[in-house]
C-alpha cells in the first residue's frame, strides 16, 4: 500500500495559526508512524504553551482509513466540539501517520458550538494546505542469498528498483540481504535471477 505522510522528519512540527474573534487557534502537525510520535508532538504543545486554554487533538498512527491507531480529544471543550471534527479533517486529507494538536488561547468571546467545530476544522486545514508530503510504501522483509560475487549487482539491481537494503549479513557461503519489498508488489526475482545466472535464492 501506498499513501502520502508529512514529509517532517522526527521530532519535527510544521504550525500554522488562526484567529477567530479573538481567540487564537495553533495548529501543531507531525509525523505520527505511530501513537508515541503523537505522545511527543501533544507533551510539547502542553510544555511549550503552558497556559493555553485548551490542547485539543487528533491523529492518524496508520495508513488513512485506519480504524485502530486513531484518537482524538476535545480537552475540556464541549463534547464533539474540537476532536472529532479535527479527525474528520484528516481522515478527508488521505494521509497516513500524522498526528495533530491545536493549541487554542480563549479570546474572551464564546464561539458556540457550531463556531467551535469550524475554527478547529479551520486551524487543521489552513495547517494542512502547506503541509509537505512524500509518498510512503508499506514494505515486507525478505530475505535474499546470494554470492560474493554477486552481491554489488544484486545491490544495483535492488537500488533500480527502489527496493531498499534494510541489513546484510555475511557467511563463508556469501551474504544474506534482508530487503523491503513492497508489500503491494509480486514477489518477482526473475530479472534478477537471470541477471546472477540464477545464484540468487529466497530464504524467506
């Protein structure tokens, strides 16, 4: 399978604000591969926005559509207010693995209900629009042998094929090569088999 992620390397945020009668709205993105990079992103917006009225979140720690790594908090706003409708705006955007924190500073005007749902739908949105992204692909490990002598044209062959080399390891009989497959793809090494005259074999 493959689907967009923020393009965000770990431990990396990408905000951006709003103001709605005023009352600012932070949004807070992250990379989220899973529940932990959410913790992180949420521990920061409570530490560096001590005082703020509300942190309210949402996230994505699996592919879009993800129905088990999901969450999402009102924190103290009216129920169904903040969280939900943030969920909403990233399940629609088709990206995997992002987490999401708005960090709101009550203004002194009550929005309401319906006022509320928009402005947090809002903050993620305007958040979302200059979000960078790269693709993602779900991988398999599997596990290739092959002999000395083939293994730099294994490598090229593998490199060509954007499969990437996740670890090696070296016998008296030649390498083993534990590699990412695509999960979405044949396993297919007939090009390859044929281009180390067939000294190639599939441990797993």
């Amino acid at each position: 399978m493959r689907y967009p992620v923020p393009r965000l390397g770990e431990g990396e945020i990408h905000q951006a604000e709003i103001e709605i009668e005023r009352s600012r709205f932070i949004a807070w993105l992250c990379h989220a591969p899973d529940i932990a990079a959410f913790e992180a992103l949420l521990a920061r917006a409570h530490s560096r926005h001590p005082d703020a009225s509300h942190h309210c979140s949402a996230f994505v720690a699996g592919p879009p559509g993800e129905q088990t790594a999901i969450g999402f908090s009102d924190d103290g706003e009216p129920g169904g207010t903040a969280g939900r409708p943030m969920f909403q705006v990233l399940d629609g955007s088709g990206l995997g693995q992002i987490g999401c924190v708005v960090t709101r500073y009550f203004g002194g005007t009550k929005l309401g209900t319906g006022g509320l749902v928009r402005a947090y739908s809002q903050a993620v949105q305007t958040a979302l629009a200059s979000l960078p992204r790269r693709d993602f692909t779900e991988r398999r490990t599997r596990r290739l042998k092959v002999d000395f002598a083939g293994e730099a044209e294994a490598r090229a062959w593998l490199t060509s094929h954007d499969i990437p080399v996740e670890a090696a390891d070296y016998d008296g009989d030649g390498v083993t090569l534990d590699v990412g497959w695509p999960s979405d793809a044949p396993l297919d090494l007939t090009a390859l088999e044929s281009r180390l005259k067939g000294r190639i074999a599939l441990l797993d």
